[in-house]
C-alpha cells in the first residue's frame, strides 16, 4: 500500500513538533530559574512573561504576511525561519555566562514560535484532509505535547546533579537539529500548496459567514483563559516553590495531549456541540487556581482542566477553523491568528491588572468573559438548528 505524500509530511511535521517542544519547552521549564542562577534582578524573571505578548504579536504578523501574500515560499520561508529562531536559540544558553544574553535568547525562542505557527497550521490543514481535521490535529498536538512533557524532565534529570543547566541546554541541541532537519524533510517533500489555487475569499479585513462567527468565539475563549504565568506568579505568592509550578505545568501538560487527541476523534463526530463545556471548565480552573489559596489538591485538579481547555485550541480549535475556510486555508488561519494574538494579548493585560488589584477581580473577569462566550455559543449552535 502506498503511503501519500500528504500522509508522509503529517508524520514528518508532527515529529518536527514533538522534538520541537522537547527542546522550548525544557528550556522555559527553568527559565525564570536559569536567570536567577545567573544572578538576573526578579524584576527580569518576572519580564519573562511578556515573551508570550511577544509570541502573539509575531503570530500576527506572520498571520497578516501569509494573507496577504499566499505564495508558497513565503509560507515555508515562515515555518523553517521560525523553527530555527525557536530552537537554535536554546543550545546557545549553555555557552552564556550573562543574564542580559540569556535573556534575550529566552524572548528570541517566543518570536520564532510565533512566526512559524499560522503557516505551519495552513500546510496541516491540507495535508489532514486524508485522514479527518479532529483526527489529525488532535494525533498532531498528542505528539507535540509528549515533547513539551519529556523536555522539562530531561533538563530536571541534569539538574539532578548531572551537569547542571550547561550539560541540560547542550543536549537540547540534539532534539532541537532534528527537528530542523524533519521540517527541512516536510518542505522537500511537500513544497508546493494546492490549496493556494483556491479562490482568495478570505482576508484580514473580509472575513464573513460562520468563519467569523467562531472566530469570534474561539477570540473571546482566548481572552477568557487565564494565562499560566499569572497562575505560577500567584503560586510563588503564596509560598509554594518553583517546582510546584512546574509540575502543576506538567499535570496540564499530560492532560493537554490525552484531551486533544480524544477531542479530535469526537471533533469528526460531534462537531460543535463538544465545545459546550469549554467556557465553565475555563472558570472553574479560574476560580481553582485563585479563590482557595495554595491548596495542592484544588491545584492539581485546576491544572488537569486547564490543561483540556488548552487541548481544545490545538485540536479541535485549528480543525473548526480548517473546516470553516472551506479550502481557503491562508486566509482562514491568517484572519484567526490575528485575532487569537489580540485577544490573548488582551486578555493577560486584564488578568495582569486585575490580578494586582484582587484575585477576586480577576475570578470576576473569568466569570463575565466565559458567561458572554456560552450564550454566543448557544446562539451560533441554535442558529444552526434553524437552518
């Protein structure tokens, strides 16, 4: 039986991924940690977090490049730039003695996550066509969360007395050239897109029918979900230690990978109708994470469903949006990756401020955001009743 080219570069990227987050990850597991080992000021540490506004503000350029654009080259340009700025920056930690260098290292690999993501969802969204949206994102994240779950361990395994963060980063070299090497593999087998002969439908700024419905509601998701670095911060807070945080982060991170594929087998049966529990798990992980204190049990099982919401946005999400741009991929992905950069962007400025006022008052945001996000949802899957 022959395999299809489509089938071969889903299994090439997916594998591009699962090193790939085997390598970030470890490296963002410790790197508020690495930078104190380096006797960085905690104001930096704490700067840390805005590499994910960074990440989002880079999606959107990429996002709006590709649209505008759509021309196969500009899109592999995208994913193999951005892979390479995302991972070749994490080895090159081990050789730095300076916090000021590792720093920036740390933001660089968030700019080249961001750049590389909407266009390597375009080429996923063609080459799953075979095998089903939900399927194929959902196997796609399993594998790339089995990465960002082993990375962390990895580097906890050199820390535990085996040649500490120098030894931990240099071995991160070795996932991080196979997956350049893999993603390389994806575009020579795969450089030409034949969704880029589809009619040009969709842009930035014309984006109609159930498109821009569930982009909207996949936006106000977004900015409903409260962003882990607020969640770490408030554990610090409270007097727990970093290694708290970081396998709370592991627990989300296990339940991330098992959720998406799940989800993706359900996606190609129930459609819409499995995104009902989405905006009440995002609260209720809220209110778990910040209205009970440093309690490990309500933590541990806040992190699990944090973990679900997160595995509905790279399963189910990118398929919904892969379906709904009815081959128009660039245009689809392009149009949700600005709008997911804004809202997420937004949504941490809110929980950050409100979040330094009162946990209360970011519970509160939690609860109005995530009510507004189920009546649009029950309005768009009763809409769809009636036609």
């Amino acid at each position: 039986m022959k395999i299809s080219r489509k089938i071969i570069v889903f299994l090439l990227l997916s594998l591009v991924s699962l090193f790939a987050d085997m390598t970030y990850e470890g490296a963002r597991s410790v790197g508020g940690a690495y930078l104190e080992y380096l006797s960085a000021p905690a104001l930096f540490a704490g700067l840390l977090g805005t590499g994910e506004l960074i990440s989002y503000a880079a999606r959107a350029i990429t996002g709006g490049v590709i649209t505008r654009f759509r021309n196969d080259k500009v899109i592999w340009t995208t994913v193999i730039f951005g892979y390479v700025l995302n991972l070749a920056v994490i080895p090159v930690l081990a050789f730095t003695g300076n916090w000021e260098i590792a720093f920036v290292l740390l933001l660089t690999e968030r700019i080249g996550k961001g750049l590389r993501n909407p266009s390597r969802d375009v080429i996923l969204s063609e080459v799953v066509e075979e095998i089903g949206r939900g399927r194929g994102f959902g196997l796609h994240e399993f594998l790339d969360q089995l990465g960002a779950i082993s990375g962390p361990l990895i580097i906890a395994y050199f820390l535990s007395g085996r040649g500490g963060y120098s030894a931990g980063f240099k071995f991160l070299a070795i996932p991080a050239s196979i997956s350049i090497a893999l993603v390389l593999a994806s575009f020579i087998t795969y450089p030409k897109l034949s969704s880029l002969d589809t009619i040009r439908g969709i842009t930035i700024r014309k984006v109609g029918g159930p498109l821009k419905s569930y982009i909207f509601l996949f936006s106000m998701i977004s900015a409903a979900l409260i962003p882990w670095s607020i969640v770490s911060y408030n554990i610090v807070k409270l007097g727990g230690g970093g290694e708290i945080a970081a396998l709370l982060y592991m627990i989300a991170m296990v339940t991330d990978a098992i959720g998406a594929l799940l989800l993706g087998y359900l996606y190609d049966r129930a459609k819409l109708y499995i995104y009902l529990i989405v905006p009440p798990l995002s609260f209720i992980s809220t209110l778990l994470f910040l209205g009970n204190g440093l309690n490990i049990i309500w933590y541990g099982i806040g992190a699990a469903i944090w973990g679900i919401v997160m595995g509905y946005f790279e399963s189910v999400f990118r398929a919904t949006i892969s379906e709904l741009s009815q081959g128009d991929y660039v245009g689809g992905f392009g149009a949700y990756a600005v709008a997911q950069a804004l809202a997420f962007g937004i949504g941490a400025v809110f929980y950050a401020v409100l979040y330094t006022l009162h946990p209360v008052t970011a519970i509160g945001y939690s609860l109005v955001v995530n009510t507004a996000s189920a009546v649009y949802l029950y309005m768009l899957i009763s809409r769809g009743r009636k036609k």
